[in-house]
C-alpha cells in the first residue's frame, strides 16, 4: 500500500462541508451496534459501529499568528500480540489530587454539593460538560486558588446501555494517575444514583477546531507551535504504554495563554503490545485499523500526521461523506497534495502517514525523539515551549476564571437530572435505585 502523489487524485475540498456548516465530527466505539447493512460494511470489519459524539463548541475571539522557535527518547516495538487491559506502573507521577490543594479542612470531604452550576459547555450522546464552581459558602472555598471547573458528566444507564463502561472507567483511571501541562487536570470523582462525575480543568479559549475553522488554515509556524505541544503530550504518554486513540482539533483546547490542553481521554488505554478495539474519528483512523491488524503507539502518529495536514490546508487528506467511503480512501492512500502546500510540511507529513508502521515516524526505534529530532521543528526550543515561554500564536479573548465566551451557548441542565449537584431536586433516598452503581466502583 503505497501513497499516490499523482495529481489526478481528486482534491477533498471540493466536497468537503463548508467551515461554517460542519460542527465537531463523532467519534465512534465498534464494541457498539448499528442499523448499518452488512454490504456498507468494508471488508475488514466483522462487527458494527456506531457513533459517540464529543461536545460543541465555537469560538468568538481573534489573535494574530506568530512564531518562535531537542529532546526525548521512547522505544515502541511489537512484540507479543496481546489485548488485555493493563494497570498504570506505579512508578508514574501522580498529580496532587484536589484534597492538598483545595480543600480547607480535611476532616470535611469535598462534595458535589460544594459546587454550583454556572453553565452547559458542551453535550455529547450520554452526558454534558458543564461549568462549575465552588460555592462562597463551601468550607474548601478559598480565593487565592482556581475555583472553576468543568465538570464531566455521563449518565450511567447510557454508559452501560453503549457498552461504555470500560472506557469510561480507563479514562478516569488514566487520568487521575498523568499530569501534563497539556493534558487536562482530573482533580475528583463522584458519582450518585444515575450519573459519573469527573472534576476537570477547565480550559476557557474553546476548540482549536473552532478556531481552525475561523481562520481557514494554519501557517507551517502557527502549526509547528500547537503540533510541538502534542508531541511532547504524547510523548508523555507514550512513555507509560498509554495510547490517546482520538487525536483531532475538537478535543484540542487553548487556555488562556493559547497553549493547548489534551482532553477527552474516552478512548486512551494502557496497551503494552497491540489492541484490536475499533475506536476513533473516522478522517483519523489509521488503516491498521481499519484492517484489524491490531494496533498500538503508532496510531497516534498517523493522527499527528492527519491532524498537521489538516492545520496546514483546512480539512482532512481523508474525506467522503459516508464513513466507510473513509476508510476504503485510507486502505488505498491516495493524498491530495495542494500546490500551496510546501514540500518540507510535505514530506513530514508523508514521514506520519506511512502505512508500514515499522516505518512510521514516531515509531521507529527512537520513538518521538525521531519526531522532536526532525528537520520540520528545527529551533523549536523544547524545554521553552513545555514550559510555557514561548509566545502562543492565538491568545484567546479571556478575561476571568468563568468567561465561556469561547463555548456556544447552551441550555441549562435539568436538576432533576444532576441530583448531586442539585440536592434539593433529588428524589427522596427511598426511591433512589442505582442498578448500575457496581460498575463504577473507582467514581
């Protein structure tokens, strides 16, 4: 399978939607069951998926693109093929939890009910994302320290009913055991009778889908700052065995520096050799797969490679309006490449989307040092920009710790439905049922 440079390749803009009609692109879980016919289904396929929808988000605020600008080291080798769940290694650096930074008194747990709802930042097919904050009268609220957050909620007879319950329970896994500075923050968890609550971060400057959308496209610059950004996350990662299967600018977020945030862990796992799950956002699957191949790191360097192609020409190499037409382009690998499009940008994309793994960078021996190490990022200087003293080329328009100018207005939950949060719309413990609270026992 090789890659077709010819320009007979049809080019996906022309029937790729409009930046101002498209909204996020789902992500799907083939453990979930659709009304799909058999004959849509590729041939590689022996199940059938279905669609998971991540939040919606848009953006308002502008900034002016600039620039400026080595070193890691990984090993990523195929060895045994096995598809267990493995637990975190205990050596991995835990982030303080939210206890010994914002709780006041230790001898009062921190509860759902120390926060108030502010806002819906974003829905998805079984829960929301809202804004949240402690209340004045809470005795862990202190002024001198962040007091909003978002708040992640999923439903659990949702969960259960999509066959969610494992990713759910590796995301708040993986989560609490990494911290990053672009990686969102897992701070709490909580649950009650009909839902999983995760204490995030909360990331003001929206989407980086968002503010792709507004500006069309990124300069090679503009893209090397934020694609610098989720090397070094993945490296990150990647170092313990954690693989992020959904890398896509909707879940790219900017704060208010204009650095980027990884969040949406619904689909990272601890694989120590491959994994066969059928999971992604169809424009970024990489076609091991699509194949069915089994599959590990190296499917998050074909994403960097679709995701730098789409920040530099405006849209995905990998397009068809029904998902499948997707993956049939992927397995035959055929790209467009945009005359405007320059040949080092090219060649570093060509360099990610290798469909010979063993020759894919990022996984070849080095690991992402191949990738911090290439022509591409020449001068970036990588302690600097992890350590937030590079200047972002998009500073978004925040002027508070709960300003939600960058999220698209949205309706308020019902209290009926959130009942930690609202004790008083709760129904009385009598008639609380809670059949699938076992399943989420670590909440």
């Amino acid at each position: 399978m090789a890659y077709n440079d010819k320009a007979d390749v049809v080019d996906p803009s022309s029937f790729y939607p409009s930046p101002h009609t498209e909204g996020p692109r789902l992500s799907f879980d083939g453990s979930q069951i659709s009304s799909l016919a058999p004959d849509e289904m590729p041939a590689a396929f022996d199940g059938e998926l279905d669609a998971t929808g991540p939040s919606t988000a848009t953006n308002e605020s502008e900034g002016d693109p600039i620039f400026i600008g080595s070193i890691g080291t990984e090993e990523n080798e195929d060895v045994e093929l096995t598809d267990e769940e493995e637990e975190i290694p205990p050596h991995v650096a835990l982030p303080l939890p939210l206890e010994h930074i914002y709780v006041k008194d230790p001898r009062q747990p921190l509860l759902l009910s120390d926060f108030h709802v502010i806002k819906t930042l974003g829905t998805g097919t079984f829960g929301r994302v809202l804004l949240v904050c402690l209340h004045a009268d809470s005795p862990h609220h202190r002024p001198d320290t962040v007091q909003h957050f978002a708040m992640k909620i999923l439903r659990k007879t949702e969960v259960v009913k999509l066959k969610q319950v494992k990713h759910v329970n590796a995301e708040r896994n993986i989560l609490a055991r990494i911290q990053h500075p672009f990686i969102v923050d897992l701070y709490a968890t909580f649950q009650d009778h009909l839902n999983v609550y995760m204490l995030l971060s909360y990331v003001p400057g929206g989407e980086l889908f968002s503010h792709l959308r507004r500006a069309g496209r990124f300069t090679p610059d503009v893209t090397r700052f934020y694609l610098g950004g989720i090397v070094l996350a993945l490296r990150y990662l990647h170092s313990y065995n954690i693989i992020y299967r959904d890398l896509k600018p909707e879940n790219l977020l900017l704060d208010h520096r204009g650095y980027l945030r990884i969040t949406d862990f619904g689909f990272a796992k601890v694989v120590d050799d491959r994994t066969w799950t059928l999971c992604g956002t169809p424009e970024y699957l990489a076609p091991e797969i699509i194949e069915q191949k089994g599959h590990s790191k190296a499917v998050d360097w074909w994403a960097c490679g679709i995701l730098t192609y789409e920040m530099l020409v405006g849209y995905p190499p990998f397009f068809d309006e029904n998902p499948f037409g997707i993956y049939q382009k992927i397995v035959k690998g055929k790209v467009y490449w945009p005359q405007e499009l320059d040949i080092a940008s090219k060649e570093f994309i060509q360099a990610f989307l290798n469909p010979d793994r063993s020759k894919r960078l990022g996984n070849l021996a080095r690991g992402a040092d191949d990738v911090l190490r290439h022509t591409w990022f020449e001068g970036v200087d990588w302690v600097a920009l992890e350590n937030g003293k590079i200047p972002a080329p998009l500073i978004p328009q925040v002027t508070s710790g709960s300003d939600t100018r960058n999220f698209t207005s949205l309706p308020f939950p019902n209290p009926a439905d959130l009942p930690g949060l609202f004790p008083s719309a709760s129904l009385p413990p009598e008639l609380q049922t809670d059949p699938d609270g076992w399943q989420f026992l670590d909440f």
